[in-house]
C-alpha cells in the first residue's frame, strides 16, 4: 500500500519534472506507450489471475474483453495518429491572412494528471485515460479500487519495471489514500465510479480549481419499439445485462417493452440467459459480486421488491444454492413492472437485476425515461427511423447505440461520456481525448499590419479619434 508521504513525493517529483523538462518529444511520447503496450501484453494471464482472485470468480474472457483488449487498441490507434495531433492546428483568417497574420492553435501538455478507476474495469479504466494523457505529454498517476487490491498491486509492480516513475505511477491503498490522492493539486482529474463519490471528488478539487472528467453510470434504459427484431433485442440485452454480473456501467439497467410483447421478451430473455449460464456455483463464465457490501445491497434491493409483491423472475435453470452469500453469487433476476418508489426502479442497480416495463405509446415511454436523471447510455431497437430519432432527439443521455449495446463507448472517432448526473467532460475517441488532456494554446502571429494595429489598439485620446472610433464601431 502507498502511504500519503510516498504519494506526494511522487507527485512532487512528477511536478518538477515537468516544470524542468522540455515539452515531451513525439519520440518519448511513443516510447512510453510502447512500454505500456509491452508491460500488457507480457503480463497479460497475470492480470487476469489477478482479477479472477479479486473477484472469487470471474469469467477470464469478460476480464479481457474489459479491461485489456481496450488500452492495446487505443495504444495502437493513438501511435498511429500521434504526429498528426501534435501539429498547430492552423486556422483561417480570410483577407487578414493576405498580410502575412497567422492565426493557430497549440495543443500544449497541462501538467499532471490524476486518474482513479473503480473495481469492475479496474484496469482499462487506469489505461485508457493514461494513455491519451501521456499521448498529450503529462506526467500521470493512477490510482487503482481498493476493491481489487491484487490487481493494484500487481500494476504497480509493473509499472515501476517497465515505465519511469516520473512520467507513470500507480498509486494502491484504501479510502483514506483516494481522499488524499484526489485532494492533491492536479493540472486535470479523471474519475469513474458512482454519482455520490463524484460529489466528493468535485469538492476535493474545488479548493485548486481542479478541472474534472467524471465518468459515473446511471440508469441505462434499452427501448424496444414495436417493430424492432424481437430476437435480437432480447439476446443482446440479455447477455449484456449479464456480462460481469451486471457490474457494468454500460449495461442496460432496465428495459422498456411494448405492453403486447411483454410475454415474448420475457420467454426470450430467459431462454437466452438460460443458455448463457445454466449454472451458477463453481461457473468460471459467471462474476460474483465484488465485496459484501455490494451483495448485501443488490439482495436487499431484491428482497424489498418481492416484499412489494412485484412480480420476480429468477432465472436459476440447475436450481443452484443460490444467492450464495460466501461466495458471493447472485442468480439473474427479472423484476416486471417494479414500483417506482422501489430501490431497482429509482437507483442505478449494479448488479443482475433486469427491470422490464411495459409502455403503450411511445410518448409514454419516453416521459418515463425523462423522470431519472440522464443516463451514460441508452440502447434503442428498431427499425423506423422517425420513431428512432424521436427516442433520441427527445432523452438526454452520454451516448447512444441503435440495435447495440455500448460500441459507442469504444470508437476511435467520437469521444466518451456522460451528461448531467451520469458525468462531464469526454476522453476516449482517438484525439478527443488527446485534446481532453491538452490545453488549446491560441497563438496569433501578426503580420505587415503589425505597426497599424498597434496603433488602433492605444489610440491618441483626442474627440476626433474617439468619434472615428466610435463610428468604426457602429455606436
């Protein structure tokens, strides 16, 4: 564990480092990455051992897939377009460009970035921001959930074989050690996790007018409108809602169907779901939940709903022991129609819980869907445009995907956030994030004028100047 002495001596050093040096080289940036690359894909079943033992049991394809596949593609992607980011970014300046005035923008490094990532993508979620940051040319530090203390551990120790401390440095230790961390004088902030730890963090950093990139979750809902194919809908919300034991901030949260089709989503979810994961206990392709506190919280959720007579549908096909409190296992539960004033209806659940309302017109379930607060993600299935983008054009969310779930969050051209309680700002998306870690120096290089303008700019106070100028500007 790093103690609050050690953070801030790395952090001090990291700081004159930056102060000292020149601006990273295009050079050093891309040799950084590469040692980050190697340091993944050298260690790559460590990580995933690392993770299963955080977790107790964790599909190893679902730790790929979350938290390695995407910080080598966007390792990848960025050596690819690096050179072409950092040029000036010339503008135009019409008749004023025939003098020789030059007008364009410097994507200048902000200094040292702060980074902490939550437990279910502990490791993509430290990469990905870390990347574009170094890319950028920061210094950075990450801080890992104590939630997965092997996997901290385990970055830590390859960070500091594979990647000089002074431009990378993984930061491990319990909630005291993230209050300190995120209360530190950062050039930029960036942290995943739930709304109530956003609140703190903004506060922590209110003190230094930290700026921050919050990347939080919400309830994401699926909308399935009338046409939509319905065996698509339902396998791709099924086993979304699955993958990680719902431990996703993409996932979809809950699901709006036509009143009329309810039945055929119900039968289809739970076939889907049944072949997904006919068993449970000792199923290396099924999460538990992460800690007690979360087990506690989902099953209090599902034994408050069932106390409600809401209708529940555990989807359990080897009637397996569970909820298993020991190992943490939580069987897939569909819950129909839940009250609003329950826990599953209101709050983001973060675990296997899939709601399912029914709507009659689509006015009805877009007005349902403006009651919460505005989600990271919304999935839309279908087939008619006008009905698609109305669904769209009239809900707030970070994202959208249309017949899919949550390739929004992984392109390489558009940027990745939320809005409103599920986040602010934007990282990802090739050089939106690059600028996300910049700062967007305006540079203006006069030209022949020069010695006119500078005249205009101070003019001599007499009232025939001050009328001309007076009239220049139409007042």
């Amino acid at each position: 564990m790093t103690t609050n002495v050690e953070m801030t001596k790395i952090f001090e050093d990291q700081r004159q480092q930056y102060n000292r040096a020149q601006p990273m080289s295009l050079a050093t940036r891309l040799a950084t990455l590469d040692q980050l690359e190697r340091l993944l894909r050298e260690n790559l079943n460590a990580f995933v051992e690392a993770l299963q033992a955080d977790f107790g049991q964790r599909d190893p394809l679902q730790i790929i897939g979350a938290d390695l596949t995407g910080p080598l593609t966007t390792i990848a992607y960025t050596r690819k377009h690096l050179r072409k980011w950092m040029k000036p970014d010339k503008k135009r300046l019409g008749l004023m460009g025939l003098s020789g005035s030059r007008e364009y923008v410097y994507n200048e490094p902000l200094g040292v970035v702060g980074i902490m990532s939550p437990f279910n993508a502990p490791i993509d979620l430290a990469l990905d921001p870390a990347i574009e940051a170094i890319a950028a040319g920061n210094r950075v530090m990450v801080k890992i959930s104590e939630y997965t203390p092997k996997a901290a551990a385990l970055l830590q120790r390859l960070a500091k074989k594979y990647v000089s401390e002074t431009t990378f440095a993984v930061i491990t230790g319990a909630a005291d050690v993230s209050a300190h961390f995120s209360a530190l004088n950062w050039d930029k902030f960036v942290f995943t996790g739930g709304a109530e730890t956003g609140k703190k963090i903004l506060a922590a950093a209110a003190p230094n007018l930290t700026p921050v990139v919050l990347e939080l979750g919400g309830k994401n809902p699926a909308v399935v409108l009338p046409d939509a194919n319905q065996q698509l809908a339902a396998g791709k919300i099924a086993r979304g809602r699955s993958g990680n034991s719902g431990q996703i901030c993409l996932d979809v949260d809950y699901a709006m169907v036509p009143a009329n089709q309810l039945t055929d989503y119900i039968h289809l979810i739970v076939e889907q779901l049944e072949q997904a994961f006919p068993t449970y206990s000792d199923n290396p392709e099924y999460s538990a939940i992460i800690n007690d506190a979360a087990y506690k919280r989902i099953t209090g959720m599902l034994a408050e709903a069932q106390q409600r007579g809401t209708q529940l549908l555990t989807i359990n096909p080897n009637h397996d022991a569970v909820p298993d409190a020991t190992k943490r296992l939580i069987p897939l539960t569909l819950a129909i129609n839940p009250d609003p004033d329950l826990q599953i209806a209101k709050n983001e659940t973060f675990g296997p819980i899939l709601s399912i309302f029914t709507y009659e017109t689509l006015d009805e379930a877009i007005a349902f869907i403006n009651t919460h607060e505005k989600s990271l993600a919304m999935y839309v299935f279908g087939k008619n445009e006008a009905q698609l983008n109305r669904v769209i054009r009239h809900t707030s969310s970070g994202g959208v995907d249309i017949n899919e779930l949550a390739l929004h969050a992984g392109s390489h051209e558009m940027g990745f956030g939320g809005v409103g309680y599920s986040g602010m700002g934007r990282y990802k998306g090739g050089k939106v994030g690059f600028e996300t870690f910049s700062n967007p120096k305006s540079v203006y290089k006069q030209g022949i004028l020069a010695k006119y303008t500078t005249r205009f700019m101070v003019p001599i106070h007499n009232q025939r100047n001050e009328k001309r100028f007076m009239k220049m500007l139409g007042l």
